[in-house]
C-alpha cells in the first residue's frame, strides 16, 4: 500500500512535519516493500492554494493514505474526492509514524482538522478566517 | 471629470474627504455622482443614507466540469495560477472562490468539457441622497477579489457628473482598477511616519498611470514635517492641508459631513475643485 507522509527532511529518520500544503518533503512509500521516494515540496513559496496544489501532487502519486499533522478544507476536499484517506494529528519519526499505521494504530480523519490558512505562517494576507480548530 | 480619491494608507480620511467635495459640488448646482469603490466595507452610505433604487448583482465566469467528457489530463489545472482546479488520477475539484474568471480552462480544455456558470461575488447599488447621486459595491463575505465589481461600478457611472470615486487604501489590484481611468488623483497623507512611507508607495503607483495628481494632507497639524519635506523634494503639488479639527471629529462621530457643520471648510473645498478643474483642463 503505497502512503503519502508529511517530513521536515527527506529521509525516514526525520521528524513528521505538522503542516500539510506547506511540509517541506511528502515522502511516498510503499509500506509493504518500504521503498519510498522523497519530493521536496514545489509549492513552498506559492501565494495561494498550496494545499490544492500539494493535495493534487500527491494524489498524482496513486496513494491510498495521507500521513499529516494538519489538513485544511480545501486540501482534504481533494484527497477526500479522489479516495485517499487523511489522517491527521500524527507526530514524531516518520518511520514510527508508518509503523503505527501498519500496526492499525492510526484513525482516519472524517473531517479537516483546521481551517484555511493554517500553516500559511507570516504573509498569508487577508481573508481565510474559517474557523481554527475544528475538532 | 472623474476624480479619484486614494491613499497607500488606511485610515487617512478617503470617505469624509471624498464625502464632503461631493456634497459641496452638489450644493454648487454640479451634477455630482459619489462612487464608494472600496466594495470590501463600504462605508459613504453611513454618511449619505442614501436612497437605494437599482441593484444589480456582479458575477464572475467560474468553471463547470463535464465529467462525461473530462479525460482527466490537467491542463485546466497547469493553466490555472490559482490553483482553483485540482486535477487527481480519480476526479477534478473546482475551487469556485478562488477562481477569477479568467476563462483560461475553458480554452485550453481539448475536449470541450468546461462550460461557465455565473459564480455572484457582490452587487452594485445605485441610488440618490439629496443632490448626490450615490452608487457603492458590496463584495460577498468569503469572496476573494474584488476588481469586477468596481469595473461594474465604473460601467454605469453617468457620464456627464462630475465623479467622486473613493478609493480602497493600498496600492494592489482593486485600487488600481477604482483609479486608473480617472483625469485626477487625490492622494490622500497624514503627517506621520506610516503616511509618508505609504504616499511614497502611492506615488510611485500614480506615476505609472501618468494621471495628475496632488496632495492632501489630513490633521496636517499633527506628526511632523516629513510629508512637506519628501513633496518639496519630488515636486509634489499639496492641494489642501486640513487641520487635526475637533469639530471635524464631532462631526464625523455623529456621521456628518465637515462641510455641513462647518462652513469654514466650504471655501476650502471649492477651492480643491477650482485647483483640479484647473490642473485637468491644463
């Protein structure tokens, strides 16, 4: 089963990166071989609509799973479409993280867990205000 | 004559200024439209209560997928640069509230399987207060672009007024659209720090439209002298200095005009419209 997860760095060792659209490597990997391949995240510096982008990144991927801390609307409306399932909240060594999910110990999100411009940090501009947590 | 009112800053006094020239211009039997053309918070109709007559929504283009001839090949999501289509192996998802209309999907899709729906951003009202013809935009909540509705203002502005827009603050895409087919500018200062840092900004702004424009310094009695200083150095035309004027506050907290409280001020304004009648007919 191949898996998206969110990293700070690019290899297996690194620690899971919270945000979703703004992570800086989605690390895919197939938890059965677990080989995997590490894309620095193009989207980094985009204005707007990086959980779009990023969402449409990885499920080009043919993913089944999303691995995160957090997820917006419009990234989960994405994944959520197209049949990948989100898991967020996750935390700590990406390679923990994927035990956890082998061994069954991660739930799906039936929901985004935040609102818009979570993770946009400093320059997001005006607008998005939906909310922060939804829990 | 289209005069526009603007200013890098918020808060420098766009609406009272804009308010007050057209109420005066109204008393002097001119044909005088006020156009409110921040559309995200409009805020002449506190002063004016106007009469509204007419409404007219404003819509964008937005996408509809044909999922029966979509073939899912991603080029209405490479063209798009603001990422409103997501294009995965299994569906496309359209982000409605980010498109702008552009069109760009439709004419690159090679199968023919976007068609455009009407996506309501705001609405445009045109009404009457007193001798002042009174028009304002209204940009929907959790819309993101405001430029068609001010272009939909500037559609049916009557051509013979003298035209009072009054600008949202800044120097981005709205602003630009509010102001740029104007024959005068009024930027709008305070004497401050955060004043002269954004006229600088406006300055430049102004420049590359090549309109003519002067300078108003509001509570120009505040601050320092930063502002006259940088005007002098760039040749900047000061067309009115208005005091720090308790009584304009009194005025202005109960949602009147200067102008009609104060008669002193009614000179100075007429004198502002002679300056640019002058200045636009040169």
């Amino acid at each position: 089963m191949k898996v998206a997860i969110t990293s700070l760095e690019s290899s297996l060792d690194s620690q899971i990166d919270a945000t979703f659209g703004r992570c800086q490597y989605f690390i895919i990997i197939d938890t059965d071989s677990m080989e995997f391949e590490a894309i620095k995240n193009p989207s980094l510096s985009a204005s707007q609509g990086v959980g779009i982008q990023s969402a449409q990144l990885i499920a080009g991927k043919n993913i089944s799973a999303l691995i995160t801390g957090n997820c917006g609307p419009n990234a989960f409306n994405v994944l959520n479409q197209s049949g990948i399932e989100v898991i967020t909240g996750a935390s700590g060594k990406v390679s923990q993280v994927i035990e956890d999910f082998k061994n069954g110990n991660l739930k799906s999100s039936e929901l985004p867990n935040v609102g818009g411009h979570f993770g946009a940090g400093q320059g997001g501009g005006r607008g998005g205000g939906r909310g922060r947590w939804r829990m | 004559m289209k005069i526009a009112i603007a200013s890098g800053k918020g808060g420098t006094g766009k609406t009272t200024i804009a308010l007050n020239l057209a109420s005066v211009l109204a008393s002097s039997a001119i044909r005088t439209t006020y156009v409110d053309c921040d559309v995200e918070e409009p805020n002449g109709h506190i002063f004016l209560n106007p009469e509204i007559e007419k409404s007219k929504n404003v819509a964008i283009p937005v996408p509809l997928i044909d999922f029966t001839k979509c073939t899912l090949c991603g080029k209405c999501s490479e063209i798009c640069e603001f990422n409103a289509i997501a294009v995965t192996p299994k569906t496309v998802v359209v982000f409605k509230d980010m498109c702008h209309g552009c069109g760009g999907c439709f004419h690159v899709c090679p199968v023919n399987a976007i068609s455009e729906i009407d996506n309501i951003i705001g609405i445009i009202e045109i009404g009457k207060s007193g001798d002042i013809n009174f028009m304002q935009g209204k940009l929907d909540i959790g819309k993101a672009f405001s430029p068609p509705i001010i272009r939909e203002l500037k559609r049916n502005i009557p051509s013979d007024d003298v035209t009072i827009l009054d600008s949202p603050p800044g120097t981005s895409c709205p602003v630009i659209e509010a102001i740029s087919d104007s024959d005068y500018i009024i930027l709008i200062t305070e004497p401050t720090p955060f004043g002269v840092n954004d006229l600088k900004l406006s300055v430049e702004m102004v420049r590359q439209l090549e309109i003519p424009f002067g300078i108003l310094i509001n509570r120009s009695d505040i601050g320092d002298d930063e502002v006259i200083r940088y005007c002098k150095k760039e040749q900047l035309d000061i067309i009115l200095q208005i005091p720090d004027d308790r009584e304009i506050a009194v005025a202005y907290s109960h949602g009147k005009l200067a102008v009609d409280e104060i008669p002193k001020y009614i000179d100075d304004f007429k004198n502002l419209f002679e300056k640019i009648h002058k200045a636009v007919q040169d």
